[in-house]
C-alpha cells in the first residue's frame, strides 16, 4: 500500500480493481472518486441498443404489448397500424380530440388506395376492440322482448318502463375476443346469445342532456351479451341485480365512426337489421331501427345521470326485438317466451357444448360493417 499520500495514485486504484475483478463499467467510477478521469470506453444507451441486445429486448417487449391499434378499409379487406398515432384504441379516446382527426386522415388515405404499407386483413387473428373497459352498461331498450318476457310470465310492464330506460351495471374487466369460445362451467346454467348494438363514447359529463349526449358517441358496434338463463330469476329474486347471470361478452371485431355508417345512422339510432345464425341457420334479423323504445343518446344520457362516464364507456341497446315475430329473435329466450305465448311451453332448449352463434349487421349492398361475431360455446377448463 502506498503512505503519506492524501489519496492513491492511479496506477493503485486500477491495481486495487483488478485484484478485486471489478467490472470495468464500475472502475471508471472508482476512478472518479479517486479524482481520476474515465479510462474505459462508456457506449451510451442507443449503441447498446443499437446491436443484438436491443434487438432481444425489442422481441421481448413486442409479445408483452396489447394488440394494436389498426384502421380498416371499408371492405374490410385491408388495414394500417395506427399505434403512431395511438397504442390502442382506449388510448386514442382517452385524447379523441386530437386522435380523431389523425385516424380519420388515415383511413382516408388508406381507402385511397394511396398507403403502399397497408396489409390484408385476417380476421381469425384480430382480438377484441377492448381488451377491457372502464365501463359497459346495458339497457333493454327495444320493448317488445321486456312485454314478451314479462307476459310469458303473467306479469305487466310497469308504467314506469315505458318513460324510464332500464339498464344495469355489465361486465367490462374483459371481453371474450370475436371468435373466442364461450366458457361455460355447465349446460344447465341455460345458455343464451344476445344480439345487441353497442356505443362507445368519450368523456360524458355527469347529468348530460339527451341532446348533448349524442355528441358523445364516437363509435359503433355489435355485440354478443352472453347470458345464463337458469341462473337470472334466483339472482333477481334476491334484488340485487346480475352477478354469476352475465360473463364476459364479445364485441364485434370492428368498431365504426357514426358518420361511416351514413343514412342508416339517424337520430341516434341504427336503422339496419342485425342478423344471426345458430348453427348455421337463420335465427333472426330483426331491424335495429325499430321498436327502439330510447335511443343512444337517451341511453347514454340516462348512464350519466348521476355520475360521468369516462371515454370508452361502453352502453348496449339489449336485445333486439320487434313487434314483427316474422323477423325472429336475438336470443334464444325471446324465442322460448314466444313459444310459452303461444303453446303454454318452450320447444326451444338453450345452448348446449359444441353450438355455434353468428352475428353480422350487412349494410344496403350486403357488404359487412363491423365483421361477424363467430363463437362456440365450449366447457369451462
């Protein structure tokens, strides 16, 4: 060791690094407390980046992101990542004032033709729109599946149904994604689909007018509300709403701007019918645009009454259904509750293992405009 210095020399602190084998990127540092310079090559962040490591970490990263964001073309052929704009599509609500703008420009130039970068689109691998949502509710706005249900039953439409919208508090934690399996743990829970348009909004400030509120939807959709039949009158019977009744639900693959919808968008309301096939037959295609007893903005005003809903919110219109019983159901209970009408006992059983549901809105031309929901019920686990 050296004596009678008031700090050792260089050549003792790099004697001292090596006997201890400290790693090179920390003798620089014994250096410079000893008041020394660097002697070691130091390559900032992006050169290390910039070889095989970044490359791992680039890997690692893209497998632990949500899917992206895309923009589709109006065929629904081809699409662009729009995650340069937004990472998903709750992140480009959450600032639509300014994301907006930027994807609609995007998938104007993508419908232009004029994006060299753009891919085919294949449904099989889209996910949901949301993974999760801070909030979904869901009304029964279309009437005459609530007289239906509640004459099957001998009970009455309370007056109040008639000006007051029901809807209660759905599950959002997670959606199944459009062609996901629906789990079940048992056949005899009775299981049903449910065909129902969707609105997604912005912000919605508490106690919004039905007038306002309309200006809040950005965003339309379809969606299949999955319910547990056998479940519903226990869980009602104890007053407290939907529990174990109502799991996770699937939105359709691909959510649309009102304007893109055109005519068939009017005052708050889609005027087309939903159609749907269990088992590859026709079920039903009632029209969305009638019967609808409130509308979105109704809806959505009503959601809002006494609290704010935060972009993404998620409203549902419920099943649909109309007068017209030429047009067939949504769900397999509007279904059996007609058949109790008329024959005093359902024919129709619910799902069973292995049964598939499809639900497709077509516009005037027959063209898909949010894709179909395509699902299998299948066993829990």
């Amino acid at each position: 060791l050296e004596t009678a210095r008031s700090r050792p020399s260089v050549e003792m602190v790099l004697t001292l690094a090596e006997t201890l084998n400290v790693p090179l990127r920390d003798r620089n540092e014994l250096l410079r407390a000893a008041g020394f310079g660097a002697r070691y090559p130091e390559p900032g962040i992006d050169a290390l980046l910039a070889g095989p490591l970044g490359a791992t970490i680039d890997t690692m990263a893209a497998h632990h992101e949500p899917f992206p964001l895309i923009v589709v073309d109006r065929t629904l052929q081809h699409y662009l990542v729009a995650s340069g704009i937004a990472p998903t599509l709750q992140a480009a609500l959450d600032d639509w004032a300014n994301t907006a703008p930027r994807l609609n420009a995007l998938s104007e130039e993508l419908n232009a033709g004029e994006r060299g970068d753009a891919q085919r689109l294949d449904f099989t691998a889209l996910a949901s729109p949301f993974p999760r949502a801070y909030e979904f509710v869901d009304g029964s706005a279309y009437l005459p599946h609530v007289e239906r249900v509640r004459r099957a039953r001998g009970a009455e439409v309370p007056e109040s149904f008639y000006g007051d919208p029901l809807m209660y508090q759905a599950t959002s934690a997670g959606f199944l994604g459009p062609r996901d399996g629906v789990p079940v743990a048992s056949e005899e829970y009775g299981i049903d689909f449910e065909a129902e348009v969707v609105v997604v909004t912005d912000d919605v400030p508490m106690a919004v007018s039905e007038i306002a509120a309309g200006e809040h939807i950005q965003l339309v959709g379809l969606v299949n509300d999955v319910s547990l039949r056998n479940l519903i009158p226990g869980e009602l019977a104890k007053g407290f709403g939907f529990l174990h009744s109502k799991p996770r639900s699937a939105l359709s693959p691909v959510l649309v701007t009102p304007d893109e919808l055109g005519d068939a968008w009017r005052d708050s309301v889609l005027h087309l019918p939903l159609r749907s096939w269990l088992n590859g037959e026709r079920f039903g295609e009632p029209e969305a645009g009638v019967d609808m007893q409130f509308n979105f903005a109704q809806l959505v005003a009503h959601a809002a009454k006494t609290r704010p809903l935060a972009a993404g919110a998620i409203v549902g219109s419920g099943t649909i259904a109309n007068q017209d019983e030429s047009l067939g159901a949504s769900c397999l209970a509007e279904r059996r509750m007609l058949e109790i009408i008329a024959d005093g006992k359902p024919k129709t059983s619910f799902m069973q293992f292995g049964d598939t549901i499809r639900i497709e809105m077509l516009d005037d031309d027959g063209a898909s405009i949010f894709g179909a929901i395509e699902q299998m019920i299948v066993p829990h686990g």
